[in-house]
C-alpha cells in the first residue's frame, strides 16, 4: 500500500527507486498476547515511543519510531494482543479497525508486523492467517526463536514462508536477534505485493458466502479483506462499530448462515475448522515437536504456584514483597528528593530579595515541583515490579487466584494488585489498572483504589491518634492506639469493595465476564524492556499529572498568601504566620465553608487545614500547624495546642476524641490529592470521559467523607460519647 | 471430546484459541475453575464457562 510520488531529483547516481527515501513507513504491530510483542516493540523502538488513547474509547495507544538500516523513518503502532480479529473485547475491536483502516484516526498501516510465539506456533498462526488476508503487506517476527530450540521444538523457516506466503523473520526480542534482518524485511515487504489466502474454500461455502463478500466489496473493503470478513462474521453474534454503516449486513450475515446451515455445515465455527485444518496441515510439513510429552520447568512450577494451599500463602508473600517495596524502599529515595529539591530551592532563594517572588518561586514553584517528583520512586517500583510479573508471566497465575474472591464483589483477579498499592499511594495504583482488560472493571477498580488509606493520611491519622486515643493496652501488644489504626484502614478496605460492588450493579454494570487466561510459560524478562516500560511510566506521570499538581501548587501557594495583610511585626514569627493565614484567601474559604462544617463539631480553623489540604493530605498537619501559631513543623507543640484548644464562645473543649474520630474517618474518604485526580483523568480515557469520572470519583468520596464524619460525630453525640 | 455451551463473545474467543468442538485437549487441573490444555495453550477457565463443558475421555496416546 506505498503511494506512488514523483521521483524526485536526487545528486547520487542510485535514483532508481520512485519511493523518496524520507517517506514514512507505518507499521502497525499485532500478536498473540504473552508473544513477547511489547519487548519486542521496545527493542525496535526504545524509548521513542508516545503513548495515548485511541480516540474515543479507553483503550491505550502507543506509538513509536526507529530509523531503517537506509535512514528511513519508520513509525510503529502497537496494536493490542489479540487472538484473532473478531472483536471480543474493545481492544481487539479497535486493532480490527486499525486494519481495515476503518479507525477514528485514519491511521493506514503500510506493513502489518505480526509477531508469532515459535513456541506456540499453532495457536499464533490463527491470527496470522486472518492478518494475511487483509490485502496489506505483511511480516511475520517468530519470536521466542530460542525457547522454542531449547524445547527441542524444529521449524523448517523456508518451508513455512512459502507455505504462508509472506517474510518470516526468527527472532529473540529480549535479546535483541534478528532486529536488522526484521527492518530490512519491513521496508521490503512494502514493495512487493499483499500476500493472500493460502486455503481455498469448499466451493459451497464460496457460494454461500459470495452475497456476503460482494456487500463487503461494496462498502468499500478490498476483495481479500472482504473475503476474510466473510468468513468472520459466521461467528460473530453481535453487530460491530467499524461495519455498522453496511448496508443489508445483518441481511446478509443470516442468508449466509442459513444456507451454510442448509449444506450441513455449523456456520459459528466454520471459520475455525477451516483455519485450524489448513494450519494443521502446515504445521505438519514444516514444525517437528519431540516425541515426549516431558513436563517442562513451567509445569513444575505451576504444580507449586497453583497449589491449593501453597499458592495463595505464596501469592502473599510475594504481595507482602511488593507492598513492603513500595511502602518503605520508595521512602529513603522519596526523603531524598525532598532534601535535594528542598536544597535547590533554598539555593536558588537565598540568591532572591525577600518577598513574595522569592517565596513564589521557593515555596510555590520547588515545593510544587517536589511534591511532584517524591512519587516517582514508588511509581518507578510498583511499575517495575508489576512489570517483571506480567513478563514473568506469573501475573496470570496472580489473576486466578485472586479471581474468585475479587468476582464475589464484582471485581477482577487483576484489581488486586492496583488496590494493593493503593495503601501505599493510590497514584501508581490508578495507573496499575491498565493491566485490566475489560473496562468496565477497570473504570471500578480506578474508582475505589484511592479509598485504601494510602501512607499520605498516615500523618493525620498519627496526629490525631497521638492527641486524643489513649495509650491502653487491649490484647497481645496491641494498644488501643494501634488497634484505632487498623480499624481507619479496615474501614477503607471494607468501603472500597462495597463501593465497587455498587458500581458493578449500577453505573458500572455489565456482564460478568467469565474468566478465559492464558498461562503463559515462565520466563525470564529482559532487563532491557523492563527499563523501558517503567521509563514510559514515569515520563507519562511526569508529563500529565505533573503539569496539574504543579499549577495547583502554585494556585494554592497563591490563595494561601494573599491578600496580604498587615501583620503586627513585633509579634512572634509564628503568630505573624497564623494572622496571615487566617486573612488570606484560603482562610477565608476556610471561614466560608464553616456551616458546612459545624455539624461535623469543626470550626474555621479545620475548615482551612481541610480546604488546604484537598491538595495533598499532608498538607493538613503543616496547616494546622500555621493555623494554630506553632508553626508548620512542630508537632509536639501542636499536638498540645489542641488538647487544650477550648472554644472561646461556649469555653468547651474545641477537639475531643470523638472530633478527632470523626476527622479521622472524613480522612478515610476523602479523595484529597491532586495527583490521583490527575492520574484518574489519564486513566479513565483523558479529555472529557477521563474528567468525567474523576468528578464522580471526587464527588462519591466526599459525600461518603461528610456523611461518614457526621454520623461519627452527630451520633456519637446523641449517644452521649461527646467530651 | 467436548462440546461447549457459552455465550458469543467467549465462545469467539475459544474457537480463536483452537478450543472448538470435536478438540483434543488435556485437562490438567479439575476444580472450580479448570486448567487444561489445548493446542499447546495453558488456558485457566472460570467455574461459569466449565460449568458448560462437557468433556469425554479419549483413548491416551501412545
């Protein structure tokens, strides 16, 4: 499919070609899952690649680029696994479209890479044979060349080649062989001619598909292509996007089906007796398996992974590996770039006049950018380790037996893991749910992974703890205080399932779909493609959320400074921060929302840690902190202070434990991080659909905040708790 | 042997896999949910689909 263009003048004397030599090359990439596809694409690629949606729909795009051995562009475009064209799921519906040329974008490949597991040959070649009938060139990568040897498995590649008709390159993507022979092969194929179908037909199921075929070539679709929609739509029940404009299709579908029905044959699954006969027939003339059936290494394996017992006790300490990683590796890194941001800020301030561009640029600008940069670390892991299970391939394993529980609430195997993370940041959590395919489970699960109390309200919680729940001793070491913890984060967890369970029957209902996974064999991950994908992770958060959070930094630094007002300079520092606070803008939303606070038992001076730290949760120690005249840094100070804090109206105890409780429990619910809404957006499509959610997302949680707080506080009052 | 009853986008997605009636496949694991094998594939299937396949037993190959 090259477009002809004028020859242009060249100096050399090589000016044969009619194709310029900086025309672009598109190539759209298509495989199996588990075929090693994305190491391969990060192979070719690195870390040129931009990642988005496809348009209007939740599915993720990646797009990437490398120069050809004679200096050619060329893009790639991943398309998502599929295990053949008929769309079961979005994704594959929109690698179908893609193909057809029949997409949003209007994004036409000019060569069709379609990588293939040596290994599972057979299963690959379903695909592959309906790849080759779409009328585009095509290239073949049969990857996992060297597991597939190392099982003893022989592939006879020329015979295969003109068995298919199309290049067919071996390769070992984690180790990066057979790349130059592939580039070279793409830029050939898109000169020579579009492979076809290598079977033929019984000539009864030609007629009776022929109706069928000559509507398709009407609307538009090539005579191969049409050819192998035909033969497609046998199978498929239900009407699809990209054909929906084809007239009488439906008409047609039925009249084919009903004569093929006539002849004897079952049309659903004619496609797949006829494909899967001719592949058997060509995997006999040119595949040699071994004799025995010897139990591989990933059989042993799975004997102890998917063991009754053992499995899940070893899913959780892997699990406990993971969270722990996330948790406490991620801090001293986290803790470093705070010192290091912080230094660079006081660097750059201490060269500034004082005022308020210097604490602008110190306090809004470095502070927003390190707020920014601290969560790369525990993305840079999560992302890591999630990555190394899914190459690994025992996420697969991970999915099954989490599955059953996380269907009892409606949920995925697979939203084990983002909801896992949650406790430790929601923001690479959010961004963990990628991993889940259908995307009504993913919109649920993104929705509930920020109720699983993440290490960023640690700090109120062991604020108000500290302050108000005594020290008392219950059962085995556990203290009142550690036991008023756990139940924070049991609330949480409890919510977040129930939460998700009335997504999934109400905004979110679908199907449940039954399970259908592929266990892949075990494998080692290439170090390489690891790097790369959790690179990408990073780049994207850095790109996309860190533009929000840090404008909002700097909004927020702004609301908290001015108005400026004068302060008395002979008061004590801390007093002249507290007045300034209380008369900015934000302690005036902070006066502002105190009805809406006051039936919670909060005044004013809550009201504005609380609105301050809608930002990021943190921000709600410091805040209070200034609010009340101690500073922003001394929490023993502060935790005295509101002991001690008595009303100045009715002269009682501003903060006792049931406040603080009912605080605690508002901190449980509330979605208060910048960043989470910012990755939510991302995740949940971007644009219009992304913010969409964010905002039902925002929206559920603080209700669920306010009403959870008031029924602490009102009914712990009415059953004479208060005080 | 099997014969499969489940809905269009399941049963288009196992016909994909090779798994299709008149298959050969190996079960490796009967509990809730099944493990077994077809065409070389390690598949995991959820109770709902294994509840409406019916599997006969063939003769094992030498």
């Amino acid at each position: 499919m090259t477009s002809i263009q004028p020859a242009r003048p060249t100096g050399s004397a090589d000016s044969g070609a009619t194709e310029p030599r900086d025309q672009l090359l598109r190539v759209a990439i298509i495989g199996n899952p588990n075929t090693g596809k994305t190491t391969l694409f990060n192979a070719l690629t690195g870390l040129r690649q931009r990642v988005g949606n496809f348009a209007g729909v939740t599915v993720e795009r990646v797009e990437g680029g490398f120069k050809g051995p004679d200096g050619r562009r060329i893009t790639v475009l991943d398309l998502p696994g599929s295990y053949s064209l008929s769309a079961g799921s979005p994704d594959e519906q929109v690698a179908l479209e893609v193909l057809l040329n029949r997409d949003a974008d209007h994004w036409k490949p000019d060569v069709v890479l379609v990588v293939a597991d040596a290994v599972h040959l057979e299963r690959n070649l379903f695909l592959a044979s309906q790849v080759i009938e779409l009328g585009l060139p095509v290239v073949i990568a049969l990857n996992q060349f060297d597991v597939a040897e190392s099982e003893g498995i022989a592939i006879d590649v020329p015979e295969l080649i003109h068995a298919l008709g199309v290049p067919i390159v071996p390769t070992v993507a984690k180790r990066g062989e057979g790349l130059d022979p592939l580039k070279k092969a793409l830029i050939t194929a898109s000169t020579l001619p579009a492979p076809q179908r290598q079977f033929t037909l019984p000539a009864e199921v030609r007629d009776a598909l022929a109706p069928l075929t000559a509507c398709l070539t009407d609307a538009g679709l090539t005579a191969s292509a049409a050819g192998m929609e035909a033969l497609r739509l046998l199978g498929v029940q239900k009407s699809e996007a990209h054909l929906a404009s084809v007239p009488r299709l439906q008409h047609e579908v039925q009249d084919a089906i009903a004569t093929l029905k006539n002849r004897g044959y079952t049309p659903n699954r004619l496609e797949s007796e006829l494909r899967y006969a001719w592949i058997a027939e060509v995997m006999e003339k040119t595949v040699t398996r071994p004799r025995t059936i010897k139990q591989n290494l990933s059989d042993r394996i799975d004997r102890v992974v998917l063991h009754r017992v053992l499995g899940p006790v070893i899913f959780l300490v892997l699990m406990a590996v993971v969270f722990q990683a996330v948790f406490s590796w991620a801090a001293p890194l986290m803790d470093g770039i705070e010192v290091l941001i912080g230094a660079m800020g006081g660097a750059v301030g201490d060269r500034m006049a004082d005022g308020d561009l210097k604490s602008l640029v110190v306090d809004g600008v470095f502070g927003g950018v390190g707020s920014v940069l601290v969560f790369l670390p525990q993305i840079a892991i999560l992302f890591a380790f999630i990555t190394l299970l899914e190459h690994s391939g025992y996420m697969a394993r991970a999915a099954f037996l989490m599955d059953r529980i996380m269907r009892t609430v409606g949920l995925h195997g697979k939203s084990f893991i983002p909801m896992l993370s949650g406790y430790a940041c929601a923001v690479p959590g959010v961004m963990a749910t990628r991993t889940i395919e259908d995307p009504k489970d993913r919109l649920a699960t993104i929705m509930v992974v920020p109720l699983m109390s993440c290490s960023a309200r640690l700090p109120v919680y062991t604020l108000l703890i500290g302050a108000f729940v005594p020290t008392t001793s219950l059962i085995l070491g556990l203290t009142l205080q550690g036991a008023t913890m756990l139940g924070m984060y049991l609330l949480g967890t409890v919510a977040a399932l129930v939460v998700a369970a009335i997504f999934k029957r109400t905004l979110l209902k679908g199907p449940v779909r039954p399970m259908i996974l592929e266990l892949p064999p075990y494998r080692l991950p290439s170090a390489w493609s690891l790097l790369v994908s959790v690179a990408q992770r990073c780049q994207l958060f850095l790109r996309r959320a860190g533009t929000v959070i840090l404008a909002l930094s700097i909004v927020l630094w702004a609301m908290a400074t001015y108005p400026r007002s004068a302060v008395d300079a002979s008061l004590p520092a801390e007093v002249q921060q507290e007045q300034q606070l209380e008369h900015s803008a934000l302690g005036q939303v902070g006066r502002a929302i105190e009805p809406l606070v006051r039936p919670l038992g909060y005044d004013w001076k809550i009201g504005v840690s609380i609105a301050a730290s809608f930002a990021a949760r943190e921000v709600f120690v410091s805040t209070m902190g200034t609010i009340y005249g101690v500073g922003s840094e001394n929490e023993a100070a502060l935790t005295e202070k509101l002991q001690t804090e008595t009303n100045a109206t009715t002269g009682q105890r501003v903060y006792t434990p049931l406040v603080a409780i009912g605080l605690m429990v508002f901190y449980v619910f509330a979605l208060m991080c910048i960043s989470t809404v910012a990755v939510t957006v991302r995740e949940a499509g971007g644009g219009k659909i992304g913010w969409k959610w964010a905002t039902i997302q925002f929206a559920y949680m603080l209700a669920l905040a306010w009403g959870g707080a008031w029924v602490v506080y009102a009914g712990g009052t009415a059953l004479g708790l208060g005080g | 042997m099997v014969d499969i009853e489940c809905s269009g986008d399941e049963a288009c997605r196992l016909r994909a896999l090779g798994f299709c009636e008149g298959t050969a496949v190996n079960i490796i694991d009967a509990r809730d949910a099944m493990l077994l094998e077809v065409r070389g594939t390690r598949l995991a299937l959820g109770s709902a689909l294994t509840a409406g396949i019916t599997v006969q037993p063939v003769a094992a190959r030498a």
